[in-house]
C-alpha cells in the first residue's frame, strides 16, 4: 500500500487521486488489520502479564525503549499504531471528498474508497468490541457466586457497561427507633441487566440480587432523604462502619429477582463517578441532531486509553461532542464513529471556531451516515 502511494508520488509530485489504491488494498489487502484489531485485547495483556510476571522481560523492554530509535515512546504505543492508522483512513478520505468537485469522477471514486475503508474500520471495532466482550463474560461469570435463582449471564448480546464498588445506605428497624447501617455493594451493569454483589475477594463475588435494565429507575437524592422514607436492602449485605459518602443518589428495582419493588439510596466518594453511575444506568446515551448542534466541541491535544468500561479511548486530533462536564470529566460522542464515553478534560482543548464547529457536524454525517449506510 505504501509502495503504491510513494510511486503515484513519484509520477507528480502534486498527487492527483489516491481513491484507486485505497479501494484495491482496502477490499483486497487490509484483513489482516480487522484480525490484529480483534486481537488487540489479548496483546495489551499478555504484555501486562509478562511485566507483572519476567523481571528479565521487562528489564530488556525497559532497556530497549530507552533506545534513540524508539524516541521515548513505550512499547504499547508501538502495538496500537496499526489500530490507530487504520482508523484515520476514513478521515483522509473525507478529507479529499471535501476538496474535491462534487460533479466529477475524482469525487464519485473518492465516495466509494471513503464506503470502503468506513466498512473496514467498523469490522476492525466490532472485532475488537466482540472479543473482548466474549472473555470478559466468560471471566465474570466464573467470579460469580449466586446464593439466589441464578441468572444465564453469557450471552453474544450481552456486555459489560459498567463495574465498581458503592455504599448503600440501608436503614433498618431496632428495638428503640430505626436507623441506618452503611453496607459495601458491587455492581456489575450490563447493557440489559444489574447484578448486585458483594465482593469476597479480588476476583469471587457473591450475587445477592439482580433486575433488568429497563425495570430500573435512577435518580439523584439528598443525605436528608435517608430518613425520609424506609429503604428496603437486598438480604446478606456485610455492614461496613466507613465514614458516610457525601454524593448520594437512588435506585429502584420495580422488580427483582423474585419479583419485588427494591430501593436503594447508594453513595460514591466523587461527584463524576455519581454521574458515571447515573448516566450508565439511566440509558440515556442517545442524542438528536439539535442537541449535537448545540453541543460543546472540543479536541484531543493528549491520546486518553480507557481504563474502565464507560471511558472512550482517543487520539490526538480526534472531535468530541460533550454532553456533561463534571469534576475534570467529560462525557461525549466521538465524531468520527458515534462512540460514546467519559475521558479527562485536560486531555482536550474546547473548540471556539464557528466555522470550524460547523465542519465538523458536517463531516460528522458524513463519517456516520457513510458507515452506517455499508
């Protein structure tokens, strides 16, 4: 591929169209890169593995990492490069099809080499999406312990949205007058499904209840309301004497596991993970072309890689379209392909240009509407 280009570059030094050999390679040469970004997952942590595990291993990459010819850059910005070029493709593509004339053959080529490398790159994503999605199942479903009615967790359909430990504020009768323990609690959200938990180690889980997504309802409350209306907790929690959460909000289960009306006012130590939480479980994830136009714009100045399940990973120069901004966190629409997810503010720069905002939500229906359309 690069062969070709250098040579079209060579016959004229001003490149007349590329389109020909993006779509050849594109639809002929590029699979290999939909079976690298598949693997991807299992890349990254067999080298986390091999870190953790061979002092020798990671003495010679250390050792080689410091060489001149590496300019500093870690090992794991080698293994993502072919995953980032492949992406930026469409990019180029949408690119020329902006400079080019709309009523000449260049442009109708370009079109067609910009269809083919947006249906190259979604099979690269959903590769990677699926088999990820696939081990992680497995992995939790083998953490998992019911002491209830056992739910079938794996599922093609099913994947992980979000995970993590909370306080839930549980108040229960005395002999003399109520009150309120404070109870360790670990979820695991799926995009049709909450599992509750309580962690016994690192990697066991006990399940203590469960409700779909869709019978669940979320919202924010104060420290007050803990003692405003009785909550009723799901059985078998262990009590924990941690100080109290300051940033609360409440859950109802309209119905559980066995069929009854559950609430549960829970509580977080950061205000953004109240928001990750309430965002998550809201599903409200879906926007309409007005609030995308209205929508704050900003760009990546620093690659940002996702470390939890609800985070985007991004490159530099990647567009994205900020619905929330909460305590150094953005949640945002990336443009080049719909995906959704919370990353750090200090990893991008807020666009201020009209003209420029407005390019983007053009080239964004492009990029988006090409693809979906394949």
């Amino acid at each position: 591929f690069f062969k070709e280009l250098e040579d079209r570059h060579q016959q004229n030094i001003v490149i007349d169209d590329i389109s020909d050999i993006v779509i050849r390679h594109a639809q002929s040469n590029f699979e290999p890169y939909v079976t690298y970004c598949s693997n991807e997952v299992y890349q990254q942590r067999t080298l986390q593995r091999l870190l953790n595990k061979s002092p020798s291993f990671k003495e010679v990459l250390t050792r080689i990492e410091a060489h001149p010819d590496c300019r500093n850059l870690p090992m794991i910005s080698f293994l993502i490069l072919p995953m980032q070029r492949v992406t930026r493709l469409p990019l180029l593509m949408d690119t020329i099809c902006q400079k080019t004339p709309k009523d000449s053959a260049p442009f109708e080529a370009c079109k067609k080499a910009l269809h083919v490398v947006s249906k190259l790159v979604r099979k690269c994503n959903e590769g990677a999406r699926k088999m990820e999605r696939t081990e992680m199942m497995y992995t939790i479903n083998s953490q998992l312990e019911f002491k209830i009615k056992p739910f079938p967790l794996v599922s093609s359909s099913r994947w992980m949205v979000k995970r993590g430990e909370l306080t839930a504020f549980v108040e229960e009768n005395g002999i003399f007058s109520k009150r309120t323990s404070r109870q360790q609690v670990y979820f695991f959200l799926f995009n049709d499904v909450l599992i509750v938990t309580r962690k016994k180690s690192e990697e066991s889980y006990t399940v203590i209840d469960y409700a779909l997504r869709d019978h669940i309802y979320v919202g924010l409350c104060q420290a007050e309301d803990l003692n405003l209306s009785p909550v009723r907790g799901t059985a078998g929690m262990l009590t924990s004497r941690q100080s109290m959460t300051s940033h609360l909000f409440q859950i109802t289960f309209r119905s559980n596991h066995s069929g009854d009306k559950v609430t549960m006012i829970l509580g977080v130590e950061l205000l953004n993970e109240r928001a990750r939480w309430i965002s998550a479980l809201g599903q409200n994830n879906s926007s309409n072309k007005n609030d995308r136009m209205n929508a704050m714009q900003v760009e990546v100045t620093r690659t940002y890689t996702a470390r939890q399940p609800d985070e985007l990973s991004l490159q530099v120069a990647d567009v994205v379209l900020v619905s929330q901004t909460v305590d150094g966190w953005y949640e945002g629409e990336r443009l080049r392909d719909g995906e959704r997810g919370w990353f750090l503010a200090e990893c991008a720069e807020l666009i201020t240009c009209q003209a420029t905002i407005e390019k983007n939500m053009e080239r964004m229906d492009r990029l988006q509407g090409l693809e979906t359309n394949v």
